[in-house]
C-alpha cells in the first residue's frame, strides 16, 4: 500500500496558474483517501491502481524523458506496407556485416589466396605431421580477418555524433560508401598492405552501418513489433552470411583468382545500402531531435497510417527536448539513473560475441578443414551452417513479440551449452592431433553444430541486437548504440585475432572456454534483464524501476519531479491539473 502525497500552490490567480510538486511516496500497512482545497493526498492499495496513479502525478510516467505512460495507450496506428518497405531496405545493412563474416573464413582456406599473402600457412596446410589444431595458427592470417573489426570500433564511435547531429540517414549512406571502396581496394589488392587497406575501410563502413540500422530499425517500427521488425537487421546479416558461404563454395573452384571475386562481391550489399540510404526517409525521432517538426509528424503519420498520431507524437517531443538540452550524451550515460542500460550495452554485445558463434562463422571452412573435413566439405558444412542461421532468425522474428526476450536468451543459452558440450566431447575422444575424425562423427560434429547456430539464431544472435537498441531514451540513444557496436566489435576483434591461436592451445577444450561463458550469460538474463517485450521505447525506464535489483540503483521518483517540473504541458489527473 502506497500514499503519495502531492501538494499543489496557486500563483498568479488572475490567470488561473498552478505549480504542483511531488513530494514524496511512502508505505504504509493503511488505506484512505482524503481531499483539501489546495493539496491532495491519494492513497492507494490496489497494484495496479497504484502504478497507474503514481505514473500519472509523476507527469504521466516514471521516465525521465516525462513520456506519459497514459499516453501510449493512446498510440494510434497499424502496420502500414510503408514501414514494412522501409524496414526490409534499411535492414540491408545488416547484410554487409554478414557477407564479411561468411566471406573471410572460406577466402582464408582457398589455396590461390594463400599462397601469394601468406605462404608460411599454406605451406603448413600441406603438411602431412602438422598438428590438425594448429594448421591454420598465424598471427598475420588472423590480422586479416581481425583488422576490419578493429577499424570498425572506431569508427563506431565517430559515427555517434554523425548519426545525431546529421540523421541516422548519413551515417547509413556513409557505411555504403566506405565498404563499397573497402571492397574494390580487397578484389584488386596486389599486396598485403592493400588488402588490409580494404580491411579497414571495410571496418569504418561496418561501424556507421551497425550503429545506426538498429537505431532505424527500432525508431521505424510500432510498438508492438519492434522486436521482430527490428530483428531484420539480424535476417539481413544472416542472409549475409549465406550467401557468402555459397559464394565461397562456388569461387573456390576458381582457382588462383575466386577470391578476388568472393571479395569484390561484397560491392553489392554496398550498393543497396548506400541507395537504401538515399532513398529511405529520416526518422520522426531523428527529425524531431533536430528541431524538423513539421517534417517529422509527417514521416510518423505516413509509417503509422493514420493522421491521428497525437500522443506518439507529443511522447517524441517530450524526449527530444530533453534530449537537445543533453550536450554530452556520453557524459551523460555514465550517470547514475542510464547504469542498467550502460550495463546491458556492455554486456550483450560482449556475451553474445562470447557465444563463440563468430568463431565458427568466421573460420568455419578452417574449422572444418582442421576436423579432416576436405576443401569441398568444409565449405559445403560452413554453408550448411549459414542456412541454419538464416532459418532459426525466422523463428526468432515470428516469436519475439510473443515469447518475449528473456525466453529466447535463456532457452536459447541453454540449448548452446548442451550442444558445446557434446561436441567437446566428441573431439576429446575421437579426434587427435594427427587423427582425422571417421565419417560418422565427422557428420555428428556438423549436426551438433548446426543445432548451436540454430539456438545462437533465435536467441542471443538478434537479441544481443535488439534489446540493446531498445532501452536508451532519445537523449542518449545515439551514444547507447556507439558503445554497443564498440564492444560488440572490440570483442569480435579479440575472438577474431585469438581464435586460431587458442585453438592450438586449448585444442578441444576451446568449446568448453565457449560454453562457460554462455552459462555465465544465461544466468545474467535470468538475474538482471527484465522483459521488454511491448514495452514503449521512451518507457523502458519503468522497467529499471521496478526490478528487483536495479531499482536499488537508479534514482527515484525525486528525479522525475525535477524533469517534469521543466515541462509546459499539463497531465490530468483525477479532475486535478498538474503541470
């Protein structure tokens, strides 16, 4: 049981102006309601009546932003063929991180590409004694795959003020351009140094594109399907990575020059996605947040369908002021009441990388190769397990909405640690260093591992995208989503450069490394994340405030006070106006 007690004092009578203030919520073992000319005291014992009262005197919510929660139950709107079109062109972003990832592993084991730029691994390929684990262990091979993760870092976090200042629009235009050169400089490289050249402009393309897709993506979508429109994104990166394994199974018959073409077909996702950017429309928050007013109720009435979008759009100009007044997003994410979204947008990324899934998709022909699979299985595999990913996304989208996130994690994390394990075991027994695995166990190992990559698709795969993209107010949104791709990329650059090298090291152990760390995940969703399914973007602070534990650690309702009594616009409340 709740009291709240508010008092309200009238000033300039002759207009008829009031100032309320919050004082403060108790509890007590009590229930009353009294009534005085110039104050109210609303006692409350009903849950539900009390989070409904106390989220209107708070300004109508309990976000800093002062969205009014009573507000987006009036969100009008349905799903329009105009957001449909606009999502599924902005997702092709999401394409160029996955032709990366699916393209690197199958051009790293095709001889022609070995031997000009690093003959000491394709000398060690061919050799008959060579431990099976460390065939491909070269610091200069994994540079190759790593560098483009490490640019990409980067630029993520130049690409923060590009997106704010300029649109989310720029930076997807700026993502295209950038892999579209990184791809031609790789498709003609002659040198090492060129090669890592288109590396890295492949990396500073990947840094705008990641940052602000998800952001479009999840501003774009209704409510109700943020999670499966927002998990395009992810569709698009898996699609990706298919295609590029079937490209790579095609181009490695070429030989010597397949990969030039493996590498220069990375231009076609650069292209649909610099042509998406020019030709998709801003988003109403963008617009918005950078005084587009007009322009901005517009582009919202169109993806909502309906002119009546009064309230979403009052919400938007809530955050957008508060946002403008932020000079210092960075700054301001660090402050106490963001700490559980700064948390989740350090940690998802950094478990979803440490899944081990990059790993596999990165050196899957590799992978394979080392397991005694030949150049033509071992692509024929990596491909399988590209098809597998791009599948379980699917089910992920269907059911997001309706499962809700922290089903996904934890089913999916579980469903991981079982596969990783057996495969483990697998190796342990029945693959050594100059063994080859038997026909029999070799498929075994593949289905094990495709049943890993289906629970990664439909759990941490979209979600360590999604929920991250989610949970930011506008005001620090654009720097929420930098430190995202940030860690998400420092950490795949980590994986990326060590992967061989532990490999050789841990030998079959790696899997294990792999499935501690998704134990220790799953825990962490079961533990710190709550549901964010349904829940309004600029509504998310609600969540933190009523978990059990993050509730001890961003501030109460005292703060919410400060923010709304900045506010013109008045919140009804039980007959009683509070501005």
């Amino acid at each position: 049981w709740t009291i709240i007690l508010c008092y309200k004092v009238t000033v300039g009578k002759e207009k008829g102006e009031t100032i309320s203030h919050f004082l403060f919520i108790c509890q007590l073992p009590y229930v009353a309601t009294t009534k005085k000319k110039d104050s109210s005291l609303v006692l409350v014992s009903s849950k539900r009546k009390r989070e409904k009262e106390a989220s209107k005197m708070a300004g109508g919510s309990l976000a800093p932003v002062g969205v009014a929660k009573d507000r987006a139950d009036q969100y009008q709107g349905r799903v329009t063929a105009s957001v449909i079109i606009i999502c599924v062109v902005g997702a092709t972003g999401g394409s160029l991180f996955g032709y990366d990832i699916g393209i690197s592993g199958g051009v790293t084991s095709m001889d022609g590409f070995l031997k000009p730029f690093f003959p000491t691994v394709y000398s060690k390929k061919n050799h008959v004694h060579q431990n099976n684990y460390c065939k491909y262990n070269n610091q200069g091979l994994a540079a190759f795959t790593s560098s483009l993760y490490l640019a990409g870092l980067v630029a993520s976090l130049v690409a923060s003020p590009v997106t704010r200042k300029y649109g989310r629009r720029a930076s997807i235009i700026c993502g295209g351009i950038s892999f579209l050169v990184g791809a031609t400089l790789n498709a003609a490289a002659i040198n090492l140094a060129m090669l890592l050249l288109g590396r890295i402009m492949l990396g500073i393309g990947i840094g705008f594109g990641n940052q602000a897709v998800p952001l479009y993506l999840s501003e774009m979508a209704p409510t109700h399907l943020r999670g499966g429109l927002n998990m395009l994104f992810q569709l698009a990166t898996t699609l990706g990575i298919f295609t590029a394994n079937m490209i790579n199974f095609g181009t490695q018959k070429l030989e010597p020059w397949g990969w030039r073409l493996s590498l220069g077909l990375a231009a076609v996702p650069a292209v649909l996605m610099t042509v998406g950017g020019i030709l998709l429309p801003e988003t109403p928050h963008s617009l918005i947040e950078r005084g587009q007013m007009e322009k901005g109720r517009k582009i919202l009435e169109k993806v909502r369908g309906t002119k009546n979008v009064n309230a979403e759009f009052q919400d938007l100009l809530d955050a957008s002021e508060l946002a403008n007044s932020i000079e210092h997003p960075f700054r301001n994410i660090l402050e106490k009441r963001n700490r559980p979204q700064l948390v989740m947008a350090i940690f998802m990324p950094t478990f979803q990388i440490l899944t081990g899934i990059n790993s596999i998709l990165f050196y899957a022909p590799v992978l394979f190769q080392s397991m005694g699979f030949g150049g033509n299985a071992s692509l024929y595999s990596s491909a399988s397990t590209g098809a597998v990913l791009f599948s379980s996304t699917l089910i992920s989208i269907a059911t997001v909405d309706r499962l809700g996130r922290r089903f996904l994690l934890i089913s999916g994390g579980i469903q991981m640690i079982i596969c990783q394990i057996i495969v483990a075991i697998i190796l342990g027994l029945k693959f050594g260093e100059n063994q080859e695995l038997s026909k029999t166990f070799s498929v075994l190992v593949v289905v094990v591992v495709c049943l890993f990559v289906l629970a990664f698709g439909w759990s941490w795969g979209p979600l360590g995208w999604t929920v991250p993209s989610e949970i930011f107010p506008l005001e620090t949104r654009s720097a929420g989503q930098s430190i995202t791709v940030a860690v998400n990329l420092l950490f795949t650059f980590i994986i990326a450069q060590s992967f061989l090298s532990l490999l050789c090291a841990f030998k079959f152990g790696i899997f294990l490394f792999f499935a501690g760390w998704v134990l220790v995940m799953t825990i962490f969703v079961c533990v710190f994340l709550p549901e964010t399914k349904g829940v309004p973007i600029e509504e998310m602070i609600l969540l933190w405030r009523r978990h059990w534990f993050w509730k001890k650690i961003v501030p109460g309702f005292p703060e919410v006070e400060e923010s709304n009594n900045r506010k013109t616009n008045s919140v009804e409340m039980g007959g009683n106006n509070y501005s």
